[in-house]
C-alpha cells in the first residue's frame, strides 16, 4: 500500500503557480511525467494497488486558506473549537451561524489548486484509491472529488453539510454551497472582519436563519 500525505506530495503539485494549470487535471501524463516529481514517487505510485492519501490544513494552505489554529484559534474573542458544538447551537444558534457563514464565505473565495485536481483525478481513475481528509473547507468536493462510496472520506465533516435540528426530520444535504446561506447572513467583503470582536456583529433573528426545506419547521445546523 501508498501511504499518501499531502505533506509529502511533490511541491510542483501543491503550488497553484506551478506550470500545472488547474485544467491539466485533466491530463495525468502531464503530472506524471513532470520532471519535478521524483521517478521513484511516480512508478510506487503506478504500481501500487492501494492508495491511501491522507490530506491535512497543507493542502488548503496552499489554497491560500488560513487555519483557525493559525490566527490564534479566537473568533471574536470565542475558542474557535467551543463554538463548533451542539451546545452552542443551543445556547446561540445566531452566533453560531454567523462564525459558520464567516467560515463558509471564506472558503468559497479559495479556489481549488492543483493537487486538489489531480487527487480527484486519480480517485476517477483508480476506484481502489482512498482518500481521508481532515479538511472542511470544501475545497476536494468542488474539484470534483466525490465523497463516499470509497472515494473521499471527511474525518471533520463538511462547512458544507447542512441538517435539520428537527427529532422526526431526517433532511441531509451534504454540499450546500449557498453563500449567504440565509440573506440576514450574507457578508460583504468590505473589509470589515467579523472574526475580530471590534467589528460589530448585526443581530440576527431566529426567523431569519436557515430552515429546513423539507419539514419548513426547523433550523437547518452545520452539519
Ligand atoms: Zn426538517
């Protein structure tokens, strides 16, 4: 078996300035015959039956998507960590909502590079190919890596997957990209940054987060 970090992956594949441009996805020869990628890393890799890649906060780095360990771990003055719990939900389900559309919104302006491509590209080619990824920020999803059925494996779930907080409604949708999700939530890249507690942070009313389309009840929750 390949045991795959994204850590160890060639630099050329992790750089969005690389000369792979993000539609050479499309072509693995390109990759693989990169002069840049070492031969002994690309023959283990075509003779391997096996593969597992496991992908980290690198990948999305590259990205140009900070980490929220990185900036301190606070978002506004809140444990980033303490905030993704179903107790916060709870107590407030509007704060909740606005550090998860905080996180969505930036998420959606990172775009996908080129090791995001060429893993989905492997996982279309090799079925056998397993990928785990720490990663919530989308980003494998919207280079056309496909989750389950053996292909891309969440170990942190999705920014993306939504669910209803209803006992009796059972409605999942693992990619929802709306951004806002809710208007009373949209953001404005205007330079304001709401992850700082000294921006101030508009109320927003219960009636005015996400529902649930299916039971048109209940609050829908990150996932
Ligand atoms: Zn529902």
């Amino acid at each position: 078996m390949l045991f795959w970090r994204t850590h160890h992956l060639p630099q050329t594949l992790l750089s969005s300035t690389s000369k792979f441009s993000q539609t050479a996805h499309r072509n693995m020869t390109t990759i693989t015959s990169s002069t840049t990628i070492p031969d002994d890393f690309t023959t283990h890799l075509r003779s391997s039956t096996r593969i597992l890649a496991l992908l980290g906060a690198g990948l999305s780095a590259s990205s140009g998507l900070p980490t929220f360990r990185g900036a301190g771990g606070l978002w506004r003055s809140n444990d980033a960590t303490s905030l993704a719990t179903p107790e916060a939900f709870h107590a407030n389900p509007s704060l909740v909502w606005q550090f998860y559309s905080y996180r969505r919104h930036q998420a959606l302006k990172a775009q996908p590079n080129a090791a995001h491509y060429a893993l989905a590209e492997l996982a279309r080619r090799r079925p056998e190919f397993l990928t785990i990824s720490q990663n919530v920020d989308g980003l494998s999803q919207r280079a056309g890596h496909v989750r389950g059925r053996g292909g891309l494996e969440l170990l942190h779930g999705s920014l993306f997957e939504v669910r209803c907080t209803g006992f009796e409604c059972d409605f999942v949708n693992e990619e929802d990209f709306r951004d806002p999700i809710a208007e009373a939530l949209r953001l404005e890249d205007d330079g304001r940054d709401i992850s700082s507690a000294d921006v101030p942070l508009r109320e927003v009313g219960i009636e005015e987060l996400p529902h649930c389309p299916k039971c048109g009840e209940n609050l829908l929750r990150p996932g």
